[in-house]
C-alpha cells in the first residue's frame, strides 16, 4: 500500500515535532513549564518529575535517531527490517501514548498533546508503509 503523503515531508515534520518535544521537557524539568501539564498530573516530587522527565527524553532520543535513521539521515544501521519495525513500533507508542494522554486532567495534555501524539502516530504509520 503506497501512502498519500511525501515520507520525506512527514519524516521531517516529525523530527521537527520530535526535538520541539525534547525543549519542552527541557522545560518542564527547568521549571519554566509547570510539570501540572504532563504524565497526568500525577508528579509528586521532584525527584518523580526528574526520573518522569528523564524517561521522556530518552524515549524522545531514541525515536528522533530512529526516524533519522528511516530518512537515512544517519547511516550507522543498515538493517531496513530494523527500523521499519521500530516505525511500527513508534506508531504503536504514540497511539497509546495519545489514549493516554486523553485520560489527563489537564486540558493542555487531553486536548493539546493529546491531538500532537495523534498526528505523531500518523507521522510514523506512514514513514512505516512507505
């Protein structure tokens, strides 16, 4: 099945999403964002907000070298079944990130991040069919 859209403009839009994502969590664990917005409201202290946060950017570091893999931006993994796989996986954790996200308190993450992860997970259906 051959997508609709320019992979190579969905690849970059998602980088782009992607290290916008990782500002923001440099945000929050500096203190310019409130951390009432993210992982439900359910941070306690901030040493939970710090190991939350921390998990969030690592994850975020793994998908941005996995989508520049997939648009061989970076070459140093040359198995295609590899990172195509990890696309369909990246969409699977975006899709249950977005149900997870729909389950916030906030506003902000329900309606906001909730519809980001959304069109996060689309971004990374298509770079996988494609």
């Amino acid at each position: 099945m051959e997508s609709q859209f320019n992979p190579n403009l969905v690849g970059n839009v998602l980088l782009i999403l992607l290290a916008l994502l990782v500002v923001f969590h440099l945000l929050v664990i500096i203190g310019i964002v409130p951390y009432g917005i993210v992982w439900a409201g359910k941070i306690n202290s901030r040493v939970h907000l710090l190991r939350m946060e921390s998990i969030s950017l690592v994850v975020l570091a793994l998908a941005i070298v996995l989508v520049a893999l997939r648009m061989k931006y970076l070459t140093f993994l040359n198995y295609p079944a590899v990172v195509n796989g990890g696309m369909w996986l990246l969409f699977a954790f975006f899709l249950l990130n977005t149900l997870g996200n729909l389950t916030a308190k906030s506003p902000i993450e329900k309606y906001g991040f909730g519809t980001l992860t959304i069109v996060m997970s689309l971004c990374c259906l298509v770079l996988a069919i494609s």
